[in-house]
C-alpha cells in the first residue's frame, strides 16, 4: 500500500527521501567533521549529495527551495560547497585582512600571535596564517598557487616567515 501512496503522492515521497538523506548528512558530518561526501559514498547517497552540492553553487540555489538552503546552510555546508573561484575569493579577502592587521595593530607583522580574549575575527586570522605556514613547508609549497605566492610575497609575509621564493633563492 506505501507503494501505492508514493505513486499518488511524488511530493511527499521526494520529502521523505530529502528527510533521510539529510539525516544521512547530519550523521556524515557529526564523524567526519564536514559535509563534503564523497560521490560514491554509501551507494546513492553519495549521488544524492554531489547533485545537492551542484544545485547549491548554482545562481540562486538552482532548484533547491529557500526552506531547503536554509536547512543546508544551518548544517554548515556553505563554507564546505563553495566552488573554487569562491575559495579563492575567501583566499584573497583574509590575505586583505592579513595587509590590514600588519597596516594596523601588528605594527609591520604578518605573525598573528595569541591573545586572551581574541575575537572571532582575530583566532580566524591567526589559524588562516597558521595554515598557510603550514602549507608552505610542504613540496611545492601545498596548494599555494604562484597567484597567491604573489600576493603573499607582495604583503611581506614570506619573508617574515622565512620562505625562500625562486627569487630570493635567485638573488642568492
């Protein structure tokens, strides 16, 4: 008979479908930490999520009705959805935050060092910083690409931080 309401009733099956995956999701995220789910996770969930994250980066949420972004977005995943020219944008802004820090209350520093009492917007930097460090110490530099590289360099952070760039080793 369930068979039969579903026929008569796609709307309410396609919810009750939405109701288990996004408890899939929910769960996902509570053991790994994010929301983005492989494609070939767990059979169809997986498609379900890629085809989620695909509507969410279009131009208005694509067919995802506001009530559904909103439940989307209190799980967490517009940070972990962005696309890449999103990312890089954020990328770019906290570069802009790091220039204006070392402007400002860092006095020519591009370090970021703990305070008590630090707001959001200040750990924010300093882990954004520490990360960047971090990935400056792997092969090729991470996942820094030469644009970033450049911007980093005009800032002053990689010389702060002891980078050697093909220039600096250059001029050696």
């Amino acid at each position: 008979i369930g068979a039969i309401e579903d026929w008569k009733e796609p709307a309410a099956r396609e919810q009750r479908n939405w109701d288990r995956n996004m408890a899939k999701l929910k769960a996902y995220k509570e053991a790994h930490g994010h929301t983005k789910v492989p494609q070939r996770w767990n059979g169809s969930f997986g498609t379900w999520v890629q085809h989620k994250r695909c509507e969410y980066r279009k131009p208005n949420h694509g067919s995802l009705t506001s009530a559904r972004v909103a439940e989307l977005e209190e799980l967490g995943v517009a940070k972990d959805w962005q696309s890449g020219r999103q990312r890089a944008d954020a990328w770019f802004a906290m570069a802009k935050e790091l220039e204006d820090y070392r402007d400002g209350p860092g006095e020519g520093s591009c370090s970021i060092p703990k305070r008590e009492g630090e707001t959001d917007a200040h750990r924010k930097l300093r882990n954004w910083v520490n990360t960047q460090k971090k990935n400056l110490k792997k092969p090729d530099h991470g996942n820094i690409t030469h644009e970033r590289m450049d911007r980093l360099e005009e800032i002053g952070a990689l010389a702060q931080w002891g980078v050697d760039t093909w220039m600096t080793q250059y001029s050696k």
